[in-house]
C-alpha cells in the first residue's frame, strides 16, 4: 500500500521505564518550555482593549456615499448587485420627484438598498463597478450577533450620516 505522507509515526508500545512512571522529567521539561515562552514576544493581543492596525488592503463593511451637498451618489443603476459574485446586493430604484433636488443627486435613486453580509465575501467588486462614487468598503466589520436577520443592511444603515446627523448604531 502506498504512504499517502511521510509523517506517520508507529505507536511506541515499550513499558514505561521506573522515571518516565515518576512524570517529574516530562513536567519539568514542559515547565522549561514555558518559561521559555515567557521571556519571548507576545504574538497575541488583549482584543478588544488593544487591536491591531489593519492592512492598507483590508475590505470591511460598506457604505453609500453622499456627495458634497450631501445628496445621494446611488442612481440605482445596479452595476454593483450585477458584479456582485455572491449575489448580496438587492435594490429597488425609484424616480425622484420635484423638490428632492436636495435629497438625491440624479434623476433615479435607490429606494430600497440591502446588503446581506452573511453572502457577502468584501471582494470589492460593487466598488469597482460602481460608476457613481457612491459606493465603498471601509474598515470595519460586521458586529457579531445572534440572528442572520441583523446582517442584511439596509440604506440607513450604510448611507454615510449627513453633517451634524448620528449614525444608527
Ligand atoms: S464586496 Fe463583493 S461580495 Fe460583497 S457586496 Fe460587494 S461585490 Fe458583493
Ligand atoms: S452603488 Fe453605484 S453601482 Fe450600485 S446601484 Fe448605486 S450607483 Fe449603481
């Protein structure tokens, strides 16, 4: 039969000699160990108290951008959701009417913008694709909780706050 690796060990079955019964060699040869590692260079991190600095590449959670004016980029035009690899992206596009001249930037809006996180792989494609400047990953991350029903985000809460207004939490 061939040997899938080379890392198989047979079993030592050899009675324990009188010291290895004692256990006292093996302790004090684990306690070497840790000591060792005391003096040495912590690899981890008391999160959440201290956290590390992200990669300059790092893709977290997204959000809609606003221009200057603080109208929305988003004109619905679905290039994102079709980008999108793992289909997370739902929208329902709308028309503005007189007097929303403030509110949204062009003609046609997104009424309705959900993002399912739990789909989401932050590829960053729906950046990429994104013709407006209305969309891009930022970096933080999704909250941990206890429902799958939490991860679908809506526009309120991706849409970056207007000046002086405080984002949902
Ligand atoms: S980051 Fe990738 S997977 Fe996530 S919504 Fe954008 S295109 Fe889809
Ligand atoms: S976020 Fe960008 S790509 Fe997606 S619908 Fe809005 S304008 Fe189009």
């Amino acid at each position: 039969m061939q040997a899938l690796t080379n890392r198989a060990k047979p079993v030592d079955r050899r009675p324990m000699t009188f010291t290895e019964k004692l256990y006292l060699p093996a302790i004090a040869k684990g306690m070497v160990i840790t000591f060792k590692h005391i003096f040495q260079k912590k690899e981890t991190i008391s999160y959440p108290e201290q956290k590390r600095k992200f990669s300059p590449v790092f893709r977290g959670l997204h959000v809609l951008n606003r221009d200057a004016e603080g109208r929305e980029n988003c004109t619905a035009c679905g290039l994102c959701a079709v980008s999108c690899p793992a289909e997370a992206i739902t929208m329902e596009g709308a028309e503005r009417k007189p007097g929303e001249e403030h509110l949204y930037r062009e003609e046609k809006y997104a009424a309705r913008y959900e993002i399912n996180m739990l789909r989401c792989i932050f590829c960053g494609f729906c950046e990429e694709a994104c013709p407006k400047d209305a969309i891009y990953l930022t970096e933080t991350f999704a909250p941990s909780n206890y429902n799958r029903e939490s991860f679908i985000y809506g526009k309120e809460d991706l849409l970056i706050p207007m000046p002086g207004e405080k984002k949902k939490a």
